[in-house]
C-alpha cells in the first residue's frame, strides 16, 4: 500500500532535512515524498535536488500551508495520504502499523493516531505540554465544531485517496483547515476510526504569538458551526467557546512572559497533560 507524504514547507531547511531523513529511516517498502515549497531562499532547493529520485518537489510562491498542502494532495499518487509539519519527529514504525491497521479496517476513512504536543519556547527548546490520550469522543463532528473532548493533531491522522474524491481538497478559507476538513468529513458520513498508537511528536508554534492564534482560533470554531455545526453548536461557541476562548489567551498577555510561561507549564502538570508517556522517544531541539 503506497503511502503519499505531503509536506509544506518554506525557508526551514535545516528541520526539513531532518523530516525527510526520519521518513527514510522508517523502511517502510512504498512510500512517496513530496515536498511543496513556498519558493524558499535558504538553500531548501539545493537541499531537494541532493535526494534526486527519492522524493518529488515543487518550489514556487504560494499563499501558505494549505495551499502548499493542496497542490501535494494533486500531485499525490499513493492509497494512503499523510502531511507532516517540517518539524514532526516520526515514531518508529509509524507508517508500518498506519498500513497495517487500515488494511484490517476496510471501513476506515480516515485514521487518527495518538500524538505529543511540545510548544516551542523562543531559546528553541520544546517543552512538552499535551501527552492527554485521544479518544473517539475527539474525532466527532461535535468535537471538532465546539470542543468539549481534547483535540487530535492532525500531523497523526493518515487518509484514503478515497477521501479526496469524497470530499474534495483544503478549503484555503479556513485559518485552520485541517480541523474544517475532518469536520467536512464527519459530516458526508465518513468513516473516522482513532487508535491508541503514539505515532508523531508535534511541535507547536513559538510561545510568542500563541494567544493571537488562539484568539482567532475561537472565531474560526464560529465560521465552522455555522458550516457544519447545528443551533446548539452555535449556541455553544456564542455562549462559551467564544467568550472564554478569547479572554484566557488574553489573560497570559497581562503577565509578563517569564510568569505567562510558568502559569501555562503550572496548568499542564496540574491536569496531568505533560505526563511522559513509556512511548517517548528523545526528541532533539
């Protein structure tokens, strides 16, 4: 079974080169590499012509990740597709065991995974923040237009090309595409399956800015219950998602940073998100 591996990138060419090692060092017998780059000027072109054959690229200006993302989803020609961020760290195996359970489930539209949260701190260092275990509550239409259950990442999700055809590509609209994309897919009826596996460390933006993000982040949960939602998710992100999803983010702001960052790590012990999973592997700053 082919996997396609999508990953948007632009002027990253020391993590790329990385991610790009970490998916040859899974072994794994079928997989395909493309790499869409948003015309970078830090030797990321040079970087993509030493691999020759062994992955395809495009390097063009472009209006962001989805876009990139897109244009990867109609280049790719595996059964399976998956995007990696170029700064995921890949479990070992990963791409084995993803085959190996869609294969035993037919059924399945798309996969989730388990996943590892870091955040980034501004001296580059990642601080692990979200080890909380995804269930099937996490990957309802519910969930994705008004929260309730804690979030899938979707650098661990792995999708049939039948998805594509089923429901088309990103929708460039959206700040957060992927959450609108599985949220479209739940509600055409797809077949969402989550497993209990650790597949990808994901690291989140830089702590710097995160309350902007987070900030529009809420407004994004309001476009997408009025897409796919129903009165009561609506009613929901009016009432609760949206005023305490923008005054918490804007909360951290008042502290100076120093004191942002402990409350935030404070909170992650305090609710058990930071715990080390037996799973984690070292993951290099």
């Amino acid at each position: 079974m082919r996997i396609s591996v999508i990953i948007p990138t632009k002027n990253r060419a020391q993590h790329l080169r990385r991610v790009i090692q970490q998916i040859l060092d899974q072994k794994y017998g079928d997989v395909e590499i493309i790499v869409c780059d948003g015309g970078s000027e830090d030797g990321t072109v040079e970087l993509l012509k030493t691999y020759g054959s062994a992955l395809r690229w495009i390097s063009e200006r472009d209006s962001g990740e989805y876009f990139a993302r897109n244009k990867g989803l109609r280049m790719a020609t595996g059964d399976l597709i998956k995007y990696m961020s170029d700064d995921d760290v890949m479990e070992p195996g990963a791409f084995a065991y993803a085959a190996s359970w869609l294969i035993e489930h037919p059924e399945t539209d798309i996969l989730f995974n388990q996943t590892l949260w870091f955040y980034e701190e501004q001296d580059g260092s990642l601080t692990l923040y979200d080890s909380r275990p995804r269930t099937a509550r996490s990957i309802t239409l519910k969930n994705f237009v008004c929260g309730g259950a804690p979030y899938v990442a979707s650098e661990g999700v792995f999708f049939r090309r039948r998805v594509i055809d089923a429901i088309g590509v990103f929708d460039t609209n959206f700040l957060f595409a992927d959450s609108e994309y599985w949220a479209r897919a739940a509600a055409k009826g797809l077949t969402l399956s989550i497993s209990d596996r650790f597949v990808v460390h994901h690291c989140k933006s830089r702590v710097s800015g995160v309350e902007r993000r987070r900030i529009t982040g809420v407004w994004e949960k309001w476009k997408l219950a009025r897409k796919h939602g129903t009165l009561w998710n609506l009613a929901a992100v009016v009432l609760w998602k949206i005023p305490t999803g923008t005054l918490i983010p804007l909360s951290y702001r008042w502290l100076p940073q120093r004191s942002s960052l402990k409350l935030r790590k404070w909170i992650w012990q305090r609710r058990g998100w930071a715990r080390q999973p037996q799973c984690q592997q070292q993951v290099d700053s």
